[in-house]
C-alpha cells in the first residue's frame, strides 16, 4: 500500500495526466483480489490515502504562492483550449503541433484582459473558454476525438516533422508494432484479471487526450507497454511445429 501509493502519487507530479490512471489502478486492485472484499477495499483505501498524502505537500505549495487551491498546475487551462477552439480541427488534419494557433492566427490576449488575471486566473480563463465553444458546439469534441487518437497512436508521426524519410521510417517501425501489440492485447483477454492493469493505463491516456489532445511522443511512455502485448502475441505465433514458450 505504501509503496504503491508513493509511485501512483509521484506519477502523478511527474505528469498529471496519471491523475486519470490512478482511479482506474485503485479498480484494477479490487479486481484483482476479488472476491477476498474486505482486503481488496482496504488496500484500495489504503493506496489511495498514501497517495494522497503524496501530493498534499505540493498542493499546499500551490495554495500559497496562488492563494487558492490548485490542484497540480496552471497549464492545463491553456492546452484545454487548444483543444477546443474553431481552429483545433485545421491543425489536426494538418497534424500541425497545436501551439502556434494564437500566433498564426494572430489572436491577441491583451486586448482580452488577460495581463491583469493571476496565473491562476488565466488557467481558470482558458478553461471557461474552452467549455464556452463546447457549448456553442456540442459535436464538435465527438468530431475532433477520432482526430485525436490518431495523433496519438497512429503511425503516421505527430506533428508531421516535415522530412519524409523520417515520417516513412516512424511508419515503418511503428506499425508492425502497433498492430501486433493489439493482437496481443485482444489475446490477453483469458488472463484480464492480470492484464487489465495494462489496459487501465491504455484507458487512460486516451481519455486524457481525448479531452486535451496527443501527439507522438506524449506516447512514448506507453510504448514499453505496447511492446508486452507485441511479444505476448508472438509466443502465441507458430513457428513451424512449434511455439514460442508463454
């Protein structure tokens, strides 16, 4: 419980789209020591609380240099609306990075006031304006996921890095890969008591970026995990009369 609460909550400062993935490992613990009830909700709790007590420090931090309670950082506001303004949908489908939109399409923040907001203010800004086209918009993030996917685990590298023979050698090494790892992701399926952990953490990046949005490397620490189910599919692969060892 300690120690797996200590690595979910330095996780989760290191990077806090893990913050979508604790919740799902807390589950995967209850399914794991299913049907033993009483010890699986007490390591739950028990993990939880720990990683609680592993962000406190960084949240009270927070609290005073912003005076208000922010929960991990100031930058989720501005990429949230990166995500979601009239020109996400122009950049993705020229799997352009989506930092440069303020600047190319010239969108002032001063004349919008924004100077005289704190850093926390301005995340709390960027959010209302990304809620603010969802509104206007209601289909547009339905429209806009697929197109976020694929930024993030398709085999065509994001954002495009303009040199071809780069694009065509991420393509080449990437694809085998990602389609034999969902292979062995849709084989895995008999031992899910086990593998739903690795499956949790699929989940959860692409929730993350489905809400927000992805790009090749934001992938990269999935990749190990991508190469497990690669393997995993290739001992269960014939090789002439025999098989690989599980």
């Amino acid at each position: 419980m300690i120690g797996t609460g200590i690595a979910l909550g330095a996780g989760i400062l290191c990077r806090s789209n893990m913050l979508f993935f604790a919740p799902l490992a807390m589950l995967w613990l209850l399914i794991r020591m299913w049907p033993d009830n009483k010890r699986a909700f007490k390591v739950a709790a028990g993990t939880g609380f720990v990683m609680i007590l592993t962000l406190l420090p960084w949240m009270a931090r927070n609290y005073m240099v912003h005076g208000q309670l922010v929960l991990l950082g100031t930058n989720g506001g501005y990429t949230f609306w990166q995500s979601h303004n009239p020109y996400t949908e122009k950049y993705l489908r020229m799997r352009s990075d989506l930092d440069p939109i303020a600047f190319n399409e010239g969108i002032d923040w001063q004349s919008k006031g924004l100077a005289d907001l704190s850093e926390a203010e301005q995340d709390h800004w960027f959010y209302q304006e990304g809620f603010h086209f969802i509104r206007q918009h209601p289909l547009e993030p339905v429209r806009l996921a697929g197109l976020k996917l694929w930024s993030l685990w398709g085999w065509d590298l994001y954002p495009d890095s303009g040199n071809p023979k780069k694009n065509a050698l991420f393509t080449l090494t990437f694809a085998p890969l990602f389609v034999l790892g969902l292979v062995g992701l849709i084989m895995s399926w008999k031992q899910w008591r086990a593998a739903s952990l690795l499956w949790f953490a699929f989940i959860a990046f692409s929730l993350v970026y489905v809400v927000f949005y992805g790009k090749t490397i934001y992938r990269c620490p999935l990749d190990p995990l991508i190469l497990v189910f690669t393997a995993f599919a290739l001992t269960r692969v014939p090789l002439g009369r025999r098989k690989l060892p599980a």
